[in-house]
C-alpha cells in the first residue's frame, strides 16, 4: 500500500512537471508570435491545379478497365504525351511575351458558420488572385457553403467578393448544398450563380432572438439595472425589463437592416423581383431558377470539369498556421468559444433541414 501511494506521488510529480514544462512552452512561443508583430507570415498559399485532380481520376478508371497489355500501351503513350506536354510548357515559358488563349479558373471555397469565420482566409486568397488575375480572359469561382449568419461578418464577406466585381474580373458563384441568407448575400455578388437541382437560397431577411431572465430574477428579489449614456445605447436587454419603446426602436433597426439587404441585392441581381422574394423565404435549387435567384442548375463539379476543357483551373486556398499552444491543446478558451458558436449554429440550420 505504501509502494502505490509514493508510485502515486511519483507521477502526480512527473504530470506537474510536464504540465508545467508546456505552460512554459506555450508562454515563450506566444511571445515570440508577438515579437513578430505582422500576422501575414502565419499561413501560406495553397496551390493546387484540377485540371491534373480530374485527368489522373479519368486515367485511373481507364487504366482499371484495361488489360495488362492495353495498360503497358497506354502508359506508354501517355508518358509521350506528357513530355510532349512538358515541351510545350517550355516553349511557351520562352517565349512568355507572347499573348496565351488559354485563361485560368481560380477555384476558391467558403465555408460559413455563424460568425462567417472563413473571411479572413477568403480575404487572404482574393488578395493573392487580384495580384495576377487578367480581366480578359481569367475568371473567379467560389464554391460557397453558408446559411448564414451576423450581419456584420457577412457584409465583410460579401465586400471581399466585390472587389473581384470591382477589379472587372468575372465571378461565378457554385451553391451545392445552402447559400440563404448572409449566404445569399455573398452568392448575389456575382455574374452568374450556378447551383445543384436541391440547393437551398434565399431567405432575404433579418433575425434576432435573446432570452429575457427580467421576471425570474424578479421573482428570486434579484435586481438588474442597465445604466446608458444615449437613449438608444440598449434598446433590448436580456436581463432588465424590457419596454415598449425599446422594441419598437429595436424593431425598426431590424427593418433598416433589411432595407439595406435589399437594396444590396437589388444592385447586384438587378433582374430580381425583390419585393417577391425578399420576405425570407427559401427556395431550392430548381425554384431559385423560377424566380430568378440563380442563373443555372449545375453542381460545381459539372462546372469546373467543363471549364478543364477551356482553361487552367487552380484551386487556391489560405491555411493558417497553428500556434504551438493550440497544437498542444492549451487554447481552451478558444476551443469554448469555437463549441458555443457551433451549437448557435446548429440551432440556425435547423430552419434548412
């Protein structure tokens, strides 16, 4: 008994050490990150070309079907082609003066929660294809995912789409499963808006909801005072009482915001009929169509194998670097605060299932 009980001393000792040791750890790295100052050097670009994803996929199935002797022949004539292929590289390097047909796809994705987190990535990849775009012959794809969510979040996505509209590149937008919402505001953006037969769009609206715990506390002879320097600094509250005035003034934030949501995709979807289909309602894919949320039923994948046949396209994604501390699993607060926004955003995609 007294072996175990100093066994059991011994690796609480060791696990405190180790703890500590990464505490340590984790506080020198994080101010070293610091000391660094700029956070552009914490990811990198991701390059990668589909053109050759799709082709290997094709020559792979055709390999398979074949007979040992049809597949010795066809590696063979392909290992022709591809250095025939190599050449052509070369000599087009060479001679990069001169003007090339053939344009690029630039494939870019977002996948929106609530907090619409994948602005900063997006914005990171728009900067890096704005730097080498040409308006004439290139074009932007964004494979877009989202129900939505703050309004605030979404508009700053949506602005990153602009300024490839700005910039006079095309933009195509790929909905295969949900863009509604702040979701649809980022897809209205662009020319053409290309979705699956079952994709979810629309719901052009605005939504807010909070609990109010005034009359529990009340009950339990607890008070809550809100003390604001502006009559309009809080309207709503969750655990004062709320009042008449406050919803109304609430209320008429909600309908200018919804004002502006309108016009937002008025201006960029000018054939819409607004009034119709801004009362946030949803609509699938083949519907979207009728009422012209979209331009065309496809999924992405139709899209960018058909558009292998006329240009380069290159899928380009920012990746941000983990921290030590996260790598190690100390950013717990971090971790919370990821769990609690899921949960919310949960809740909000229950009105798509």
């Amino acid at each position: 008994m007294e072996f175990l009980t100093e066994y059991g001393l011994f690796l609480a000792k060791i696990v405190t050490f180790v703890v500590a040791a990464l505490v340590v750890i984790s506080v020198i790295m994080s101010a070293a990150q610091k000391d660094r100052g700029d956070n552009e050097g914490e990811g990198e670009l991701k390059i990668r070309k589909l053109n050759e994803k799709y082709e290997k996929l094709r020559e792979t199935i055709q390999s398979r079907l074949m007979s040992d002797q049809q597949r010795k022949a066809f590696q063979k004539a392909r290992k022709k082609e591809q250095k025939a292929e190599k050449k052509a590289a070369k000599a087009k390097k060479d001679n990069a003066g001169q003007d090339d047909s053939r344009g690029r796809v630039y494939v870019l994705d977002f996948d929106g929660d609530i907090k619409a987190s994948d602005t900063d990535p997006l914005r990171r990849a728009i900067t890096a294809v704005l730097s080498t775009a040409d308006p004439e012959k290139d074009e932007v794809v964004i494979r877009l995912e989202s129900g939505g969510g703050l309004v605030h979040s979404y508009g700053l996505a949506a602005a990153q789409l602009d300024r490839i509209r700005s910039k006079g590149v095309r933009l195509t937008a790929c909905v295969d499963k949900v863009a509604a919402s702040g979701g649809y505001m980022m897809a209205c953006v662009a020319d053409r808006i290309v979705a699956s037969p079952f994709a979810i769009l629309g719901s052009i609206g605005v939504v807010a909801q909070l609990p109010n715990f005034h009359r529990f506390l009340k009950k339990n002879d607890v008070d809550f005072e809100v003390l604001t320097a502006g009559e309009h600094k809080r309207t709503m509250t969750i655990f004062g009482e709320n009042t008449d005035k406050g919803r109304q003034k609430f209320l008429e934030d909600l309908e200018d915001t919804h004002g502006l949501f309108k016009e937002y995709v008025s201006e960029r979807r000018p054939d819409l009929d607004i009034a119709a289909v801004a009362n946030g309602d949803i609509w699938f894919g083949k519907r979207a169509l009728e009422v012209k949320l979209i331009d065309e039923i496809k999924t992405s994948d139709e899209y960018l194998i058909e558009a292998c046949d006329r240009a380069d396209v290159v899928s380009v994604a920012y990746q941000r670097k983990r921290t030590l501390p996260e790598k190690l699993g100390l950013a717990t607060s971090a971790a919370l605060e990821h769990t609690v926004w899921k949960v919310l955003g949960a809740f909000r995609n229950q009105k798509f299932q």
